[in-house]
C-alpha cells in the first residue's frame, strides 16, 4: 500500500507539473492536501485523538490553500 501511495503522489506531481502548476506551489498544495488527508486516517486506524493542536493546524493549512490560489 506504501509503494502504490508514493507511485500515486509522484504521478500526480509529474500531471501537475504538465498541467502547468509552478514546481514549488503544486509540492506544497500536494504536502498540505496530504497533511489533511492522513488525519482521519490516523484518528480511525491508529485511534489517535482529535485534539484543538490539530484543529489548529487543519485551519492553518486551509488558510495557507486559500492564499496561495488567490
């Protein structure tokens, strides 16, 4: 699962980049999607917690999407 994960993020960089996406700006919307992505995976596999830190950064990775598309 590990390897078909990394292949899929790599792909969807190498279409990013053809699509035109600045190369700093397409790595950093894939980390932030990423980030965002892997919570519920942490909080319904590893039965981590949901706590207000991670609300937190959640909100701050929103903000840091919103501003880099405008």
């Amino acid at each position: 699962m590990l390897g078909v994960a990394i292949v899929g993020l790599e792909f969807g960089y190498i279409m990013a980049y053809r699509a035109g996406w600045n190369i700093s700006v397409g790595s950093l919307v894939a980390n932030i999607i990423l980030a965002i992505v892997l919570i519920p995976v942490g909080i319904f596999f590893y039965k981590e917690g949901f706590d207000l830190n991670k609300v937190f950064g959640v909100i701050l990775c929103l903000a840091g999407l919103i501003l880099i598309n405008k």
